[in-house]
C-alpha cells in the first residue's frame, strides 16, 4: 500500500487550480463547486473567451484567470490541479504540477506515447502526491460490482466481448477540431473514446494482457486517425477478448459482456446516460441487482477524498498506464498487420505495470 501525503483537512477546503476551460473542463469545474473540502481558486486556459466565461460560471475572480497554466501553478495558491485540456499536453501538465509538489487530477489519456506514460507512472511511485486519471467508469456502481466479482473476487473470466459506437463523422469531415489535430489528439476515435471501454476491461478483471491482434480503419493516408477497429486481446489466463470501436455511426451504445464459470455480467450504455449492469446466472437466468446509482461520486469528490484521507485514488496512474499500452498496441498492430506480443514491445524493467 502507498503512502500518501495528506492535507490538513481542519482548516482550509483543499485548493484547486483548473487547467483547461472547454466543455469538459467547465464539467470538472461545476463538480468542484459541489464538493465541501475543495475550492476551485484559479484557472488557466490559452483562450481569453473560455476564461472570461468559466470565470464568470465557476465564480472564480479575473486576478485568478490565467492564460499561462504554469503561471497559475507558480503565482496561485494551490494544493492540487486539476487538468482537462487536450490529450498531447497531459504529460507535459502532469510534470509541471508534480515538479511543483502539487496533487493531480488528469482527465484520460494519462499522455500519448507509452515512453511518456512510464516515466509518469515512475514518477507517480516517488511522490506521495495523489495522481488520479479521469476514467470515470471506476466509480460506477455496476463497474464496481463487476470488479468485485472478478478482479478483487475469486472468480476468473473466461469471455470478453465489448462495442462502443460514437458520432465522430463531423470532426472527420471538416478536420477542424483539436482531435484531429495529430500533437494535440495523439490518436483518433479509439484512444479518444474506445479507451473507456479498454480501460473498463482491463480495471474489472484485472487480468494480465499479453498479445493484441487488431484490424483498423483510419481517415487519412499518415494512418493516424483512426475511425473504427476491431481488436482481440489475448490475457494470461487464456481468456480472449474481443472489442468492437466505431465513430462512423449515428449515434453513442456501449456494452461490455464478461463470463465466467458461474455467468456473466453485462454492463450496458446508452448515449452518455449513466451505464448500468446485470447478471446472468449458470442456468442463463437474468438478476438486476440493486446499485445506487445516484449515490456515486463524481470525479472531483473521489479525488477529494483521496487527498484528504491520504488513500490510493480509485483511478490509478497503474490503471491508466495499462490502457495506453494495450491502446498504442492496437494502433501499432493495425498499421503493421502483425500481433503485438506486449511483453516484448513494452519491456519497462517492471513487469508488474502490466501484470
């Protein structure tokens, strides 16, 4: 177990500068505004309408505004950052506030290259800072319920299937958005959204993946943007999964079906509505059970209370890291037409990242 540094909870609410104001930003921020122990004090965007505007809606004053986040983390009073910009800066981000002994809270993906997810997970093991990444399937109840059952329970998968569908067309058809900027994105529709459901995978079970093997499509002849994919990936107890990623469909459904000996559980998704689960027993009987779904917490409350109590964040950098590697083998294997043999590809000098 780590041992974190905690904050003296007491007195002042934990303090919290948030970098990046777009629309997943602002939601982060909304989030620190419901949560007692935290204040969100500053922020930090390049664009002056985006900060003029989350100013005003997260009541945070104009000598807190920053159009330089490493300003912000130098002039600002902070405990924490929050950091919610586009994919190509995490790594960068993440250094600068751990170089600043600050706690952090990334939304995914923990960065781009798997080169730069080591030395981040490296660096995450020599500070008792908390590092938490923004995978928020690990709060859901029946995500929870489905981990208990295998990851921390004694039963083991056997079967893996999984799809997520996403309504990317606009961003490949006019190639104006930050995510099909290649130094911004680090990816296409896979690393962007399909990693919610790698991540899901890998975090329930908590398997050891050792091959993938992955058919993709991309948008543009540099093979960079992908924009559906077909992936199996192949873990250390035999089991196979097989995952099904599309942004080239009209509208968002996610399912994740995991069995074992004794059933299954079926985690299922619609739109960006809250994803629920249930079981199916050895006899293919169907059980909903009961979670509380509006009894979870958000993001920012679960960060909170890592920092505070001084406990390991339900979102590890280890959780984050895993995804990456198996993402990046996936886009490595569909341009190359080979099956990625993980261990060999990504040999860190510490087996245990992926075990």
């Amino acid at each position: 177990m780590r041992d974190y540094d905690m904050v003296d909870s007491s007195g002042s609410p934990l303090r919290v500068g948030l970098v990046g104001l777009g629309s997943l930003g602002v939601r982060l921020g909304r989030q620190f505004e419901t949560v007692p122990n935290a204040e969100l004090v500053a922020l930090a965007d390049v664009n002056e309408s985006n900060l003029t505007d989350a100013g005003r809606e997260l009541d945070v004053p104009r000598s807190a505004q920053y159009a330089d986040y490493e300003t912000m983390l130098d002039e600002a009073t902070l405990d924490a950052a929050a950091i919610a910009t586009p994919n190509g800066l995490h790594y960068e981000q993440i250094l600068a506030a751990l170089d600043r002994d600050l706690h952090v809270l990334c939304e995914k993906p923990l960065a781009t290259a798997v080169d730069d997810a080591a030395e981040l997970y490296r660096r995450e093991q020599e500070t008792d800072r908390v590092m938490m990444l923004g995978y928020q399937r690990h709060l859901n109840p029946a995500f929870i319920m489905a981990r208990e059952r295998w990851a921390t329970g004694d039963n083991d998968p056997t079967s893996i299937t999984a799809e997520i569908t996403h309504d990317w067309r606009s961003y490949y058809e006019t190639m104006d958005d930050w995510r099909m900027d290649p130094e911004l994105s680090g990816g296409g529709h896979l690393l962007n959204v399909g990693s919610h459901v790698l991540d899901a995978i890998l975090w329930v079970t908590g398997l050891t993946p050792t091959s993938v093997d992955a058919t993709v499509e991309f948008h543009d002849d540099d093979q960079y943007f992908d924009t559906q994919s077909s992936i199996t990936i192949e873990f250390a107890n035999g089991a196979l999964a097989t995952v099904s990623d599309t942004g080239i469909v009209a509208c968002t459904r996610e399912h994740i079906h995991i069995w074992d000996d004794d059933g299954a559980v079926y985690l299922e998704g619609r739109e960006w509505d809250e994803r629920t689960g249930y079981t199916i027993d050895a006899e293919g009987t169907e059980h909903d059970p009961y979670l509380d779904y509006h009894g979870r917490r958000t993001k920012a409350e679960a960060f909170t209370e890592s920092v505070l109590e001084g406990t390991e964040p339900p979102i590890s950098v280890r959780d984050a890291f895993r995804t990456l590697v198996v993402t990046m083998a996936a886009y490595e294997s569909g341009r190359t037409g080979d099956r990625i043999e993980l261990a060999d590809r990504y040999a860190f000098g510490d087996d245990a990242l992926l075990g």
